[in-house]
C-alpha cells in the first residue's frame, strides 16, 4: 500500500494524537461486550442508546487532552473493544488522522531473533 502523505515514526503515538476518538460520533460503539464489561463504563460516558460512547461533537467524552498534541482517555482500563482494536498505522488510524490534518503513523517493526 502507498503512502499519500507525510509521515511519522513514533514508538507511541497515541498518547500524542487522539484522532480516532474524534472522528465520529458513530464510531465508539459497542459490539462485542458482554453486560458485565459494560457495566464497567461510567454511565455518564455512555450514549443514551447504550449502543456506544457519549460523544460532544464528534469527539468521545472519555477523550481528554487537544487532539494532535497531548490526550488520554478517561477510562482507559474499561474502554470498549472498538477502542481496543484500533492500532497506530492501521487503517482506521491512518483515516482519522487525515481528517485531523496528521501526519500518517509508521509504527517501528518489531525485531525479530532468527
């Protein structure tokens, strides 16, 4: 796959961009989580739904921080499993950044011994 745009190389970026949590309103939705994993989120993160997080805009309300600068996320420890899956470089994350004005994420392979 090539890459359109710029890039960077950064062993942990996600602590310095925030962009997949602001990307949609739709996007933080539960799927795979069972009533007890649920239960877990504070309910004031929860949508009125109950099918995804609460959203200010476009942007989770776990969501702390500027996007592209510094963030965390709230409830990190309990956070849903779409949150889980999204990794730094793939394509979801690729995708957000763009519509934040970012540059794409090149995460460092892993080494490997022989």
């Amino acid at each position: 796959m090539e890459n359109s745009g710029p890039t960077i190389d950064i062993e942990s970026p996600c602590q310095a961009c925030g962009a997949c949590c602001s990307y949609s309103q739709n996007w933080p939705r539960f799927t795979t989580e069972d009533d007890a994993e649920l239960d877990l989120i504070p309910e004031n993160f929860v949508n009125e739904r109950l099918s995804g997080m609460r959203c200010d805009g476009d942007r989770c309300s776990a969501l702390s921080g500027k996007v592209g600068v510094a963030t965390s996320c709230t409830i990190y420890a309990v956070r849903p499993e779409v949150c889980r899956t999204c990794m730094p470089g793939d394509a979801e994350c690729a995708m957000a950044r763009r519509r934040h004005g970012l540059a794409s994420v090149v995460v460092p392979a892993l080494s490997r011994d022989p």
